[in-house]
C-alpha cells in the first residue's frame, strides 16, 4: 500500500465500506421481517405515534424544587430534566457547581428514563466484568436520577450531579418528582 498516495487509500477505503455497507444491508434486509408481517394482527401500523413528556413548566418546577433542595442543604449541583428520547427539557447549574455535573447530571436522567428506575438501582446491576449496560453511549449508572413516569411509561428523568454522594443527588432528583407528583396524570 505503500505505492498508494493519500488519495488513492482513502478512496479505496470509502468503496471498502460501501461495498460491505451494501453487503451487509442486502443481508439485513433478507433476514428481517417487514413491520407488516411482523405484527400478530391484520391492522396497520399507525402513521402517527403520540409521545407523551413533560411541560416546560412541571420539568423548570421540578428541576428548582431539586436545586432548592440541594442548596438548603448547602450543596452545589446541577440540575437536568431529559426526555424519553434523550433530549434535554431544561437545565438548572447551582452558583458553584463543577463544569462536569452538567453532562453527568444529564447522562444520569437519560439512564434512569431509559430503564424506568433510579440510576441507584441500575447501579447494582453493573458490577459484573464484561460488556454490560454501562457501555450504552450516554448513560452513566451513578445513583443521581429517578424516572417520571405516567401510566407507569417513562417520560422524562430528572438528574443531578455535585453532591459529593449519589445517594444524596438521587435525594434531591426525588425531591424535584415529589414537586409536580400531583400534576402527573
């Protein structure tokens, strides 16, 4: 390969992929069911799916009712409400908070609405050597999150990160789902 100019090898690497992008698609297409025939009955599948998450101001309520909960306890956190489908709803920094509660805060939320449960208890379910749920990008099993759910679905997570002990993030993630507990229906 040496012969080959920069160019030349790069371009042979994108046709590489390509062709086993091709390959390989061609061989998942052969094997999968099509959606239709993968469902047990004769209805369609719908064309339009509602997803259900939570308002702007219930996720800002229970984000402040978290954050006010750390800081009477004299901690700097951070605070992140994150929807089903990993997008963040709303994001309350502490004065003080370390730059990297921000994204831990955030993969905690996402983990907990992921599995529908605290991210202390998925935490146990880690430990073992080996690939596990831990490598799922974006997630981060430290305890710091607790899901909201309604009709028993996940919709959102509330995380929060700084604390110097998940146990107490999880406290005040609690204390945000506690806030807006009356409003979920």
């Amino acid at each position: 390969m040496s012969n080959f100019s920069t160019r030349g090898r790069v371009l042979t690497g994108v046709f590489s992929l390509a062709a086993v992008g091709a390959v390989t698609a061609g061989v998942a297409a052969a094997q999968v069911p099509s959606a239709t025939e993968a469902r047990h009955d004769a209805r369609p599948a719908p064309a339009v799916v509602q997803v259900k998450t939570l308002g702007v101001d219930a996720a800002s309520k229970a984000a402040q009712a978290a954050l006010d909960a750390a800081e009477k306890d004299g901690q700097k956190v951070t605070v992140v409400v994150v929807a089903r489908d990993g997008s963040t709803r709303v994001v309350l920094k502490g004065d003080g908070a370390g730059p990297q509660s921000e994204e831990s805060a955030r993969r905690k939320a996402y983990t907990a609405v992921s599995w529908n449960a605290p991210t202390s208890a998925l935490a146990q379910r880690v430990t073992a050597p080996g690939a596990s749920l831990r490598d799922i990008p974006g997630t981060l099993f430290l305890a710091g999150a607790v899901p909201v759910a309604v009709d028993g679905a996940p919709i959102v997570g509330i995380g929060v990160a700084g604390a110097p002990a998940g146990d107490l993030d999880e406290k005040y993630a609690a204390e945000g789902l506690a806030a807006i507990a009356g409003q979920l229906k």
